[in-house]
C-alpha cells in the first residue's frame, strides 16, 4: 500500500513539475508573492554600491510598529535579520534591494529553491513488486515486547505530575471535599 502511494505521489509531483511555467516550485512562488507585498513599504539606501552594502527601512505601520532599519550586503547573500542566511531564500529586505538594483531573482535564490532541482527530486524510477511467493523470506520474524503493554481501567488516565511543597497540606488544617471545598464531611468521602 504505502509502494503504491509513493508511487503515484512520485508521478504526479514530476507531472507539476514538468507543467509548472513559474520560475519556483509553487510553494517558493506563493513564499516570494507574500514577501512581494511587504517590499513596497520599504525604502531602499544605497551605502556602497560597488560592494553591494545597503540600508532598507521598513514602512511605518497602523499599529506604530515598523520604521526599522536593516542591512543588506547583496554580494555576500547576507542580511542583518538573517532569514537570507538562515532560510537561503530573499527576505523582503533582500528583495527590495534586488528589485532596486533591477537583478535575477533567479540568480540569487539556492538552487535547491529551483524548479529544476524539484523536478529532480520525483524523477525516480519504480519498479512493480513481484508477487508475493517470489519474495525471500528473512528468515526472522517481528516479535513484540509484552514488557511494553499495560494493561488499564476503563476510564480517563489521570495525568502524574512531580508534586512540590505547594502541595503537601498542613496536618493541623482539616480535609476539604474535593468537589465542594467544604469541611466536616465524613473522611471516606474525601477519597
């Protein structure tokens, strides 16, 4: 069951691969259409243009939040909220950079980002199973370990916590019912 599903998983995937006219994977495309829509509140500064150094400032939000200041170096793929590090995809302040600049967003993603590089993950190829009295016998079986099940009570399991001094109860103070909170019942009761 689970050959068969990887199986048709595999075909479809390389199918939208294969018919997919954006430059990423669908899931990259819908990644940079979101930051696309943060890149026209921000203002691009250029520090050094011959080593790419520059300052993005974030548009000033409702909430009074935003006006930050960020640092892209474009030629070293590395920005001062290091999700262009981390992520290897363009944060939005890279983006505004390379949308000022008027560069490839192709040439600056990883191009395990790209589709080509998805297109190849699915290109496997399978073979269909032979049937079952060809196959080799391990000559093994899968035993469970009985140690491992327990046996329980109908019924909700009660949670175990580690109990600290909060919870130890004065000896000199009477026992409370458990529902109510009232004293002077019976002590049976109160188990």
């Amino acid at each position: 069951m689970t050959f068969h599903r990887t199986v048709v998983l595999f075909k479809t995937r390389s199918e939208d691969a294969s018919h997919c006219r954006n430059l990423f994977p669908p899931k990259i495309w819908r990644r940079f259409k979101n930051t696309e829509q943060k890149v026209g509140a921000h203002r691009v500064i250029e520090f050094d243009g011959p080593s790419g150094v520059y300052k993005v400032i974030t548009g000033r939000l409702v909430d009074g939040k935003g006006d930050n200041t960020q640092t892209v170096r474009f030629f070293d793929k590395a920005c001062s909220c290091e999700k262009w590090q981390n992520y290897r995809l363009l944060c939005s302040y890279a983006l505004a950079v390379c949308r000022n600049r008027g560069d490839n967003l192709e040439l600056l993603v990883d191009q395990q980002f790209t589709k080509t590089r998805w297109a190849v993950q699915y290109s496997g190829k399978f073979n269909p199973l032979p049937h079952q009295d060809i196959w080799l016998h391990p000559g093994w079986e899968l035993q469970a370990d009985r140690s491992k099940f327990v046996a329980r009570r109908a019924g909700r399991v009660r949670a175990n916590r580690i109990r600290n001094e909060m919870d130890e109860r004065d000896p000199d103070e009477p026992r409370r019912c458990r529902n109510c909170h009232q004293t002077g019942y019976g002590i049976l009761i109160f188990d």
